[in-house]
C-alpha cells in the first residue's frame, strides 16, 4: 500500500461539499424552528434610554422582541463569558446585558419570528432611542495615550545608543488599517430546544467545545445540557475563535422560547464583530556598512476595545529572523469604543513583519545592498530574545530556492530600471515567520473487525484540510485504506480538542492519532502472539507495524497475521483506544516556521493599477502531511497577503465612529482578475527535536511576508514608498 501521509490526497470531504451533502449552522431545520434578527445600535456609545418594539411586536408571525429589559438570565460576572482565546485582560462583552452601548453594530435587540423575513421586516421596526456620549474609533487621534503592554521581550543592549551611532540608519512608520476576514460564510448559530431545557448548537465556530463552555457561562447550565456542532464550516480565518454574539442570542432566545431558533447575522453584522486591528509599526534599525545589524528597534501601537486589552506578537519577529547586536521591541495599546479585535491570520506577525520587511528593504536601499544579500548577512541561526537554537530553520534554503525559482538574480538593482511597454516591473521580497505551536489534543479510534475504522476528535476543520490529514495520519498507521475511515470531529461530544487555530492543529492531532494507533498496535499484538505457532513471538510493539490489513513484522515482513484474524482469535468485533497528543516541553530550542516571498508587480504609469504577476513563497515547515492541501493554504495565505498590500480597508468615519463600507462590494479584496501566478514551494526540513513525527504546521505563515514584499516590489517599480497600507492607485499618482 501506498503511503498517504505527505502526498497530494484530495480533500476527503471535498464530495460532500461540492454536492450540498456538507451542512453548515444556518442549514439545521427543526419543526418548530423560529428565526432571530439582529437589531444592532447606530451609535459607538453611550445609553439605551427606550426600546419601542410595539410596532414590531404588532407584525403577524412575531414571536418576541428580546432586549436587555426582558432577556432570560445571565451570568453576572465575567468568567462566564471568558472563553479560551479570550484576552487575559478586561471585561469580555456580554450581549444583551444591559443598557450600555460599547461599540457600534452592538446588538440592542432580537426579534423572532415564524419566519425569517417577517423578523427582518419586523425588525426595521423596532424603536431604539439613545443617550450617545463622546467617543473615539481613531487609533491616530489617541496614539499618544497609548498604555504598554508587558510582553517578554527583553532589550538587549543599548538600542538608543547604537543607532543614534549607527553609519547608516532608517526609521519609519507602517501602518496597518482595520481589516476584515469576510469569510463566506455568515455567523450563524440554530440552537434546537430539548425537553428539559438541553440546547442542541449547530454554530459557526474554530471551536466547539470552546462555544459550550461559553454557552454554558453564560446561561449556567451544566455541560451535560449543551451540546454544540459545527462539522463544517466556510471559511473563518480567525473570526470564529471567540464565540460570537450570534449564538448568546439563538441559545437566549430558544431558551426563553422553548423552541428552535436560528439567528444569522447579515454580512454588515460581521463587520460589527472582529477584526484585524489597525496598527502603527515603527521600525528603526542601524547597520554598519557591510549590512551588520547594530541596533533594531520595533514600536508597535495598536487600537483595543474599553473593555479589552487585546494584542499579540507584531513584535519580536526580528530576533527570530535576524542577528542584530542590540535590540528593542514594545507593544502598546490605544483604547477606542469599538468592538474587541480579534485574531485574523496570522495575527500579530501579519502586521509587524510587514512593518520590519519594509524597513529592511528600505535600510538594504540606503546600504545599497541587495535586498536578499542584506537579509543573508544578518542571518540569524539563533533565537535573538530566547538565546536558543531553533529546532530547525531551513530560511536559507528558502531563500535560495524561492530566488531561483523567481529568476531574482536577473534584477535591476535600481527602481524604475525594469519596464514592460507602459507598465513598469518591481521585483521585492520579504521573509516571513510564524511559530510552530503544539496543544494537547485527543483522539478516539475505533477499528471494527470488518476493517472499518472511526477516528474522532472534537477539533475543527475551518476548510484547512483536517479531515484530509487525520484520515491519512489513520491510514498510515493502522494499515487500512483511506476509504475504510471515517473521520468525526467537530462535536463537543467527542474528544477534547481547543479551537482550530495558531496553525498548531495538525501537528497536535496527528500526535493523538499516532499515540491512539500505536494502543491499538500493541493490543492487536499481543492477542496476536497468543495464538497458536503466531508467527509475531518474541517481537515488541515497536518491532511490528500495521499494513495492507495485517500485523508485519517490520524486520521480515513474511511474518504477519491479518487484523481479522487476530480480532477474530480475541473474539472481539471492535477495538477502541483514545489517546492524547502529549507533547514534552522543549524549552531548549525556539519553534519556528520560515518563509521567503518573492513578488513581482507590474504598474500602469499612467493610472497607477498595480498588478501582482508573480510570487514565489518558499516555505519550510517541517514534514508536510498533505502537499496538496497544504500548497492551498499557502496559495489562501499569498491571495489574502496581496488583499492586505493592494485592497483592504475598513473606512470608518470618525465622526460617527462607523465603518462606511461594511459591505463586500465596497470593502475590496482580491478577485480571480487580481490573482496570477502563485508558486509554492516547500523546502525540505527534517525536524527531528519538536515532535516525533518533524510536523511544524502551517496556514498563518501563508500570509506573513507576503504584503511586504509586494510593497517593496511597488517601490522598485516606481521609486515610491508608499508606507500605509493598502496601496491604492490614487497613493501612487
Ligand atoms: Mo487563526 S487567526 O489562529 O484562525
């Protein structure tokens, strides 16, 4: 049998969604399914003062107006609405509590109905009046009180000196506007009501067990009464980490009922619940002649809620990528009456790679280096800040491959040097990163003596290829076919798993599975050996291997019996085993993922249209599982990276605190028409230090990198460095 593990299998489910058989929240029907309209506040702040729902209520087919005034209990502290990907710091927001209004598109009411465009009609209906108080949405207006956050970077050295010192020098603001994840798939959550009072979830969610936990918060109910399901979800990207409002109000509202109710939300809704944070990346570095590194520095400032001190790693990245001998990094954060960000691809690193790979290519300009010459020179073979060796970091290979393929040694070292007709051609680059984390997760196998096997866990697959993975991972290491799994996850029933996100899911399952197999490997041995003449005596679980249906003798692979034999012989139909990924600490290496982006643009002089011909992304991470989903995520990480560099922007007009374009026509991201050749590369690398299979994960580190380097390609072509995102025509005229 062939392996499966590492080859380009199609997605498992992929049938199922082609065809509709995949079924998402908003699908679930029940008889007595009733339909929730969001009614969201027009004001960034300030104070209900009345809710007139009479008009509402006097529509034929409304059930109920929920409000603040007349909702079901809830929690009154905040742990019941702390969920695992919450920020440690600040009050998490609870929907319908009470009259406070914290941010605009805030839910206010829900208005249910026998049918959903009664509720939608109903709901246009619905009187809210307001106290509205001052406010602020603008992260530049309230720069200046900006608090620190602690983050573990220490300084080394003295930064200020060395590049107050430094030969040559570039100090420069980045900035990073509001952007969203518009996944196509609409929040949604169907709550079905059970005899009793159990609610049955079908959510819109990176994680399920994450979402009953909530739900259970904040309505204080037991685990056992809350069931929630998300099999399949379309898209998320980060949107789905926290549970979401929507699913409070369907769980309020069938609670309150005591029937089925689905609430989704409308696409303007999703831009009233997270989103990237705008970012100002102030990067100064100093450098001798040669491109040393002497002092680098990185100050980032970001937009939080009132209510919570959301951040993550913009900074740190340049101690992971390169050697500089001193060094400084700070976050810090603006309040503003908004609602929380949240975590959207590659959260942290998106943003301040972009702001450090600018600044590099702007410091390679005024070293008069070559830009990957630059970024060979500081090579960093060490974490910088944890002083630690990386388990492995094949950047250089990525760099070497990813230039080769591009065809960067051909390029013009001066900017407006390269020309096609009337449109000019930049060449940039960038390197990127991402961490290779690993969480405890759990699987359950369950092998049937007629070959069938079930593998299970409750994680997710937010269209990221999990159900692909961990159907190979099975395969593998129990010897059956693809086709004789079946893989369950996305239950809050099955075993533990944390939301599906941090790029850390496929090495952490494919460690349960593994861990899972091998019980099964050892139990199906030793009733093996106990059957009469077995050819297996003598051998240990490690000396024997599943394959083609049998226990092989890895050392002499005529010796072996067929599973159905020996669960015959053990009189048994079906083994079961649930095992976890069980991870040890290293604290001994620094875990990373690496990349290297080669962009290539080309610009119309004369209206400024810039089109991204090219990239090449060389990544290094570890084993890939799968070459064929892994290469899409990649490829989903390159597209997203040139929304970020050319089109998205949530326009908000500060002086209603609104987002003016919460729509998908007018808040722009890349099409088929914006999208050419995208080539992906994975470069070998054997990682034989953070787990026993070398699996890093991927899918954040897609983006990370991608953004500068088409902004330093947009330089090249044309001479003008344009430093806030996204880089629109009218910036480049
Ligand atoms: Mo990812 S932003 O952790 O879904």
């Amino acid at each position: 049998m062939t392996a499966r593990i590492g080859s380009a299998t199609s997605r498992v489910d992929g049938r199922a969604k082609v065809t509709g058989a995949a079924k998402y929240a908003a699908e679930f029907a029940a008889p007595d399914l009733a339909y929730g309209i969001v009614v969201s506040a027009t004001i960034p702040k300030g104070r209900i003062t009345s809710i007139d729902a009479s008009r509402a209520r006097a529509v034929g087919g409304v059930i109920d107006v929920i409000t603040h005034t007349n909702r079901v209990r809830m929690a009154d502290k905040d742990d019941g609405y702390r969920d695992e990907v919450a920020p440690e710091g600040g009050s998490p927001y609870r929907p319908l509590y009470d009259d406070r209004v914290h941010f605009n598109f805030q839910p206010v009411a829900l208005v249910v109905a026998e049918d959903e465009d009664t509720a939608r009609y109903a709901a246009t209906l619905v009187d809210v009046k307001y106290q509205a108080e001052d406010f602020a949405t603008d992260l530049h207006a309230r720069r200046e009180q900006a608090f620190k956050v602690d983050k573990p970077i220490k300084p080394r050295g003295d930064a200020t000196r060395a590049l107050a010192g430094a030969p040559v020098r570039h100090d420069a603001e980045y900035g990073v506007p509001v952007e969203y994840h518009n996944p196509m798939e609409l929040f949604a959550s169907t709550v079905l009501w059970r005899d009793g009072g159990k609610l049955v979830v079908h959510d819109k969610t990176q994680g399920v067990q994450n979402v009953q936990r909530y739900v259970c918060g904040v309505f204080e109910l037991k685990e056992d009464d809350v069931q929630v399901m998300s099999p399949f979800v379309g898209g998320a990207f980060g949107s789905g980490l926290r549970p979401q409002y929507q699913v409070v109000l369907a769980a309020m509202a069938a609670l309150k009922l005591k029937r089925a109710v689905r609430v989704v939300l409308s696409r303007a809704q999703m831009y009233g619940l997270c989103y990237r944070p705008a970012t100002i990346e102030r990067l100064a570095i100093g450098a001798n002649r040669d491109g040393g590194l002497t002092a680098l520095t990185h100050e980032a400032i970001a937009m939080t809620s009132q209510h919570e001190a959301f951040s993550r790693n913009d900074i740190g990245w340049g101690d992971v990528l390169y050697t500089s001998e001193t060094s400084r990094a700070t976050h810090r954060l603006a309040r503003l009456d908004v609602p929380t960000p949240g975590d959207m691809r590659a959260p942290g690193a998106a943003s301040g790679v972009y702001g450090l790979e600018c600044a590099m290519d702007e410091l390679a300009v005024a070293l008069k280096m070559d830009p990957l010459a630059l970024r060979l020179r500081c090579y960093s073979d060490r974490d910088q800040d944890k002083n630690l060796p990386f388990s492995s970091k094949r950047l250089r290979e990525c760099y070497q491959q990813g230039a080769e393929a591009f065809g960067w040694s051909k390029r013009g070292a001066e900017p407006r040097s390269m020309r096609e007709g009337r449109e000019l051609v930049g060449w940039g680059m960038a390197s990127g990163a991402w961490e290779a984390m690993q969480m405890p997760f759990a699987s359950r196998i369950v092998m049937t003596a007629n070959g069938h096997v079930e593998v299970a866990s409750a994680t997710s697959d937010i269209g990221t290829g999990t159900y692909t993975i961990m159907a190979q991972v099975a395969a593998d290491m129990l010897g059956v076919p693809l086709d004789s799994i079946t893989v369950k996850l996305g239950d809050s029933t099955l075993p533990k798993a944390p939301v599906e996100g941090g790029s850390w899911t496929a090495a952490s399952i494919s460690h349960a599975i593994v861990n899972a197999a091998g019980d099964i490997r050892a139990e199906l041995l030793t009733i093996a050996q106990a059957m009469p003449g077995s050819p297996l005596l003598g051998l240990t679980a490690d000396e024997v291997t599943l394959a083609d249906g049998a226990v092989v003798a890895i050392a002499d692979r005529s010796r072996s019996v067929a599973m159905a034999d020996v669960m015959r012989h053990g009189g048994m139909d079906r083994i079961e085993k649930e095992r976890g990924s069980e991870f040890k600490e290293d604290d001994k290496h620094a875990h990373n993922t690496h990349a290297a982006i080669f962009a290539e643009v080309k610009i119309d002089e004369e209206l400024g249209v810039v089109r991204v011909t090219r990239i090449v992304n060389a990544v290094a991470a570890g084993r890939i599982l799968n070459t064929k989903t892994a290469s899409s995520q990649i490829m989903g990480g390159v597209v997203m990276g040139i929304g970020m560099a050319l089109h998205e922007e949530a326009r908000i007009d500060h002086r209603f605190g609104r987002i003016m374009n919460a729509n998908i026509a007018e808040y722009h991201m890349p099409v088929n028409a914006d999208v050419h050749d995208i080539q992906v590369i994975f470069v070998e690398e054997e990682d034989r230090i953070i787990n026993k299979m070398g699996i890093k994960g991927l899918g954040e580190i897609g983006i990370v990198g991608v953004p500068a380097a088409i902004a330093n390609a947009v330089y090249h072509a044309t001479g003008k460095r344009v430093r806030d995102l996204p880089i629109t025509l009218d910036k480049l005229l």
